[in-house]
C-alpha cells in the first residue's frame, strides 16, 4: 500500500502533507534548506519533529519541492538524508518553481509564475521546465516580488514621496526609523524578507493613488521583464502563485487584459495542487 509524504518548503517553513488510504493529513515543521542547515540539521530536525508523527507508518514515496534546490550539491544533501530516515522510500527532489508549476499546471502547458517574498517564473511543457527567465534575487531582480514591492514602500517613505496622510499611516504602521531601516536592509540577514514585510502596506491602504501606482508599476516590471521573454506568454494560460499574487489578483487580471493574455489560476499555495497532480491516476 502507496503512503506518500509531500512536502512544500521554504527557508522558515515546511508544509508537509501524509496521503494514506485516500485521506491526508498535515505536518508543519519549520523549513527546510541546505543554503541554511546542514545535512545533520536536517536529519535532527526530522527526528524530532516529522518522525514521532510517523509511528507505525512505512513511507513508500517521497516528494520534496524546496528551496535552494537547483544545486546538485544541495539536492545531494536532502536526498542522502531522507535516504538515511527513510530507506524503503523512493524519493524525488525537485525546485519549488517546478512545484508550483505542477500545482498550477498539472500535466498541461503552461507559464508559472511565484510572485511571494521572491519571484520566478517558467515555462512548463506539462513534463518539466523547459525554460526559465531567473529571479536573480532582490537586490538585482525579483520584479513584482513582495521584497520589490515592500523596497518601493521604503523609498517612498525615506525620499518624501508620500503625502502626508500615507506618511502618518506609515509611521504608525512600522514605528521605524531611517537609521533602522539602513541598518536592517544593509548590516542584519534576511534582508528580503524584512523588505518584503513592508508590502503588508499596500495591501492595508488600497485606493490610494500613490498605493495603486506601486503595484501596478512592480507588477508590469514583472511582466515586462520575464513574461514579454517567453513566446508560450501569447498562447498559453499564464498562471500565478504566491501571497503577493493572491494578494494583487485583481491588478493581475488588469494587466493580463490589457496586454491580451490568458490569466490562467491565481492561488496562495502549492499543496492543494501538489496534492492533485500526486494522487490523480496518470492517464495512459
């Protein structure tokens, strides 16, 4: 009997789903990746906190999507581990774009987009990634990413941009400072996804010019960056996935409109999906 373990990870949590009798049931750990933990963290974490959940229970298949794994090395890493606790599993690895392509996709064509605290995008043949326009990270790219979108935030507000009502807003919202603000973005880690925390901003002031301008202005970079490279962009559905995609649908679907493309799905997270395209019988 198939007992299937997938899990959705990124760098500070993992989704993980137990599928057995056609019920499944949810695990949460914090995440799992090799750019931040080491193969004998991995391994104690899951001791801890997967295994005591596992009792009585024989893993046959083992699909982990996460990050920072389009490095052979890092792959290598991931695998010897679940090797190790799970050793009659057979086990796939793979990126979280090609997850989120098989949760928005399934086995069909299409282009997958991740607009979250990062962005990604590619185009899926229904089989594998066939190509991929890269994010290149924040501080080069990630156009239309919360971390983009939440800089833009900041900048308004540190050059004076805003009027003073979102200036007040803003300051009672972040009670910050320009002094910490440097600080966190150029001296303390993870400073994505403190830019990132910053797009909540947008979300809260909706119908304010300024707010519309900078969401609409991040989310076309995004477009116009990677979608306008894919030829597929003109005749295949473009779907997206990600809080800030989930988030901003409504300006997503104008943007669509208005450069004559097909919006396909817009969803907050892969597990759903992932769920179908693993327990749905492969047609012949």
């Amino acid at each position: 009997m198939a007992v299937t373990l997938i899990a959705d990870s990124g760098a500070t949590k993992c989704e993980w789903r137990l599928v057995q009798n056609g019920k499944n049931r949810t695990i949460s750990t914090m995440g799992i990746s090799p750019y931040f933990l080491t193969g004998e963290q991995i391994t104690a974490l899951l001791q801890k906190e997967i295994l005591p959940k596992l009792k009585n229970v024989t893993v046959t298949d083992i699909h982990f999507y996460g990050t920072g794994l389009n490095n052979a090395g890092n792959v290598a890493i991931v695998k010897k581990v679940f090797k190790t606790l799970f050793p009659k599993a057979k086990t796939e690895i793979q990126t979280d774009l090609l997850g989120a392509a098989r949760a928005l996709c399934g086995r069909s064509k299409g282009v997958a987009c991740i607009l979250g605290t990062g962005s990604n995008s590619c185009y899926y043949d229904g089989k594998k990634i066939v190509k991929n326009s890269p994010g290149l990270g924040y501080v080069l790219g990630d156009e239309g990413s919360g971390a983009y979108l939440g800089k833009k935030v900041v900048q308004y507000y540190l050059y004076n941009t805003f009027d003073e009502e979102l200036k007040t807003r803003f300051e009672k919202r972040f009670e910050t400072s320009y002094l910490e603000i440097l600080d966190r973005v150029y001296k303390q880690p993870l400073a994505n996804r403190y830019l990132a925390s910053f797009a909540i901003f947008l979300a809260e002031n909706r119908g304010h010019y300024m707010i519309e301008n900078i969401i609409e202005d991040g989310l076309n970079d995004f477009f116009f960056t990677h979608l306008y490279k894919y030829r597929e962009s003109w005749t295949m559905p473009i779907h997206f996935i990600g809080s800030i995609a989930y988030g901003f649908r409504d300006v997503l679907k104008d943007l669509c409109e208005t450069y004559e493309l097909e919006l396909g799905k817009v969803i907050k997270a892969p597990m759903q999906g992932l769920l179908a395209y693993h327990t749905q019988v492969k047609k012949p």
